[in-house]
C-alpha cells in the first residue's frame, strides 16, 4: 500500500514524472496507468505542470493528485461521479479546498455552492449524512471521485482542461471496456461522455451550481429534485 501522506512531495521540488517514477502510482490501477500512451500523455503533462509550478500554485497538492484512484480501486468501483476539475482556491499549495476527489473539499474548508446543493438534494432524498464536506468515504465505498482535469492553478478555473483531455478520454475507454458499472453525468460537459460509453448504466442531471441546479439540461432532469443519489441504491450515500 502507497502511503499518499507524504507531506514531503510539492509541486514546487517534485514534477509529476518523478513522482510517479518513485513509485506513487495506485497499485490496482497500474494495468491503466502502465498503458504506453498512459505514460506518454503523463509525461508529455509533467513537462507542462513542471514550467507552470515555477510561477503558479497548483491544486490538488501532488500526493493527492491521483487519490481518486488510491481510494476506489477498479475491483471495488460500483459508480462514478464526474465533475470538471478540482478546486481553485487558497492561499498555498496545501491550504485550498481540493482533496483530489471531486465536489470533496478538504475539512475545515468552507463548502462551495455545488457541494451545499448536492447536500441539499441527498437531505430532501431522506439520506442524512455530516455536512464537513470531506466526501472521502463516498470513495472508499466504490464511488470513483474523478475530475475530467485533476489540477488547476490557483484562481484559474478549468485552465488544465486540454491539458488532461486525452489522459481522460484514455481513462473513460479502459473503465468503459473493462467493468460496466453506473454513471452519475452532472451538466452538459459531463452528459457528452455518454455518446462516448457503451457499457455501463447512466443518471444525467444538470449541474450542481446554482446557475444550473434548478434548470434541465436538455432533455435531462435539473438537479435538484432529481433524486438521482436513491436512484443509485448499491452506494450508501450517508455513511458519513
């Protein structure tokens, strides 16, 4: 088991190839990872990340980069959420909001509208769980937690998107052909990778936000009021 506490690391004397070259990589994943064109777009990332950490702040801190994946292992997964891309905002590398795990916030950290609707839709479903934000545990029981970008420099939103394209539509295929497992798609971006999926069962609602949660997307329902987490009953959703 990798231990992904290690304060040690920072985007400031680490770039991502040497991180995952000391062997940092989830272990249950490393059939994805090790793929030749899943390195090669890895390193290919490193480089940029590495110019960028010079002058910039990068989110998540590097050990929780890829928590995603250390914390809901493919044998384990039962769901995945996708979101955009992890939070923007702090002050240091290790004092933002994002955890590595999608709308998940770190404790202590004040909760973003997205995240206070999605608690506002699990209470009027009847699920009832702690409001710290820290959704950790939603993972270690089979949600696959994962940004579509799994970094973003500080005050610059959805900035990496191109950057980790190919890595995502890389990951998307190998679940995609590899387990067929539910799919929670929140918002327009997220409900394109259904024409992109053919395996598996899919729950599509608007976004989260507040300039969303009340609105349908297309042909899909708006979030809140969706009931979309009971529709899901293989996760217990209030197990925090």
């Amino acid at each position: 088991m990798i231990s992904i506490l290690n304060s040690d690391y920072s985007w400031k004397n680490t770039n991502l190839a040497e991180y995952i070259s000391e062997g940092n990589l989830p272990s249950q994943w490393l059939d994805f990872f090790y793929l030749e064109e899943v390195l090669k777009e890895l390193n290919n990332i490193s480089l940029i990340l590495e110019k960028e950490a010079v002058n910039n702040i990068i989110y998540p801190p590097l050990k929780d980069v890829f928590k995603a994946f250390y914390k809901t292992p493919l044998s384990k997964l039962k769901c995945i959420l996708i979101a955009q891309d992890p939070y923007h905002n702090g002050n240091t590398e290790y004092d933002g909001s994002a955890n590595g795990l999608c709308f998940s916030i770190r404790s202590g950290n004040k909760i973003n509208p997205s995240l206070r609707n999605i608690y506002k839709e699990l209470k009027d479903e009847g699920i009832k769980m702690s409001e710290n934000g820290d959704l950790t545990q939603w993972a270690e029981n089979g949600v696959l937690m994962l940004n579509m970008s799994l970094t973003v420099l500080r005050g610059n939103p959805n900035c990496h998107s191109t950057i980790w394209k190919r890595f995502s539509e890389l990951l998307m295929k190998y679940i995609d052909n590899n387990t067929s497992v539910q799919w929670i798609l929140l918002g327009r971006e997220a409900i394109k990778l259904k024409d992109k999926l053919k395996n598996g069962i899919y729950h599509c609602t608007s976004h989260p936000s507040p300039l969303g949660a009340r609105k349908p997307c297309g042909i899909h329902k708006p979030f809140l009021g969706s009931k979309i987490f009971s529709k899901i009953d293989i996760i217990n959703w209030s197990i925090m």
